[in-house]
C-alpha cells in the first residue's frame, strides 16, 4: 500500500515559510510511523542558505532543492508562484489541496485515516 503525502514548497528568506514550521513539525510528529510520507522543496538559488536553514530549524523530513527557484522544473510543474504551498497528495498520485496551512492543517491531517 502506497503513502499519503505532504509535500512543502518553501524559501529561507520567506517569513510566511517559516511561521508554518511549528506547524509542519507537529503534523511530522502527528504521522511518524504511520503510511505518510513528508518532504520540503526549497525554492533558493544558493545551495548555502538552504543547507544552514535545515540545521538551524532542526527539520527531521528530508529537505530537496531546486536551486532554479521559481524559474525550475517544481515551480512550473506545480503552478507555484507565491510559497509556501503545501501540497497533500493521495496514494495515486493526485494533489487532494494544496490549501494546507496553520492550526487547519493540523485539523485537516488529524482527520485522515491511515
């Protein structure tokens, strides 16, 4: 059986990313073990940044960056143009909402059966 995923698109520099960390670390904490799988794709164009914000921010899914930024292969892929987006995708494949934010998603995720 396949895994519900969440998938965040994110920048260090972007104060609206960073005010849903707390919130993505307890939706982490809410799934760990369970058929759920969680990863962020970071949109900055210097690898540096990236790699000193996932130690800083302690962040336990794996982090994956796309250096092109809004001008790569993720953000066209996905229609991202303002971040963060927060995508859950179904065991199929299929984007259920990339609506995901704050206390909602704790709610949203807290719903789900695994």
């Amino acid at each position: 059986s396949r895994n519900v995923t969440v998938t965040v698109t994110n920048s260090t520099t972007s104060g609206w990313c960073k005010l849903e960390i707390p919130y993505l670390k307890q939706v982490y904490d809410l799934t760990k073990g369970k058929k759920f799988h969680m990863f962020t794709i970071n949109l900055d164009k210097e690898r540096k940044l990236w790699e000193e914000d996932v130690k800083k921010e302690s962040l336990p899914w794996p982090v994956l960056s796309d250096l092109k930024a809004f001008d790569g292969g993720v953000a066209g892929e996905y229609n991202v143009s303002g971040i963060p987006v927060i995508f859950l995708i179904d065991p199929e494949g299929k984007i259920v909402t990339n609506k995901l934010r704050g206390e909602g998603m704790i709610s949203f995720i807290k719903q789900l059966s695994f």
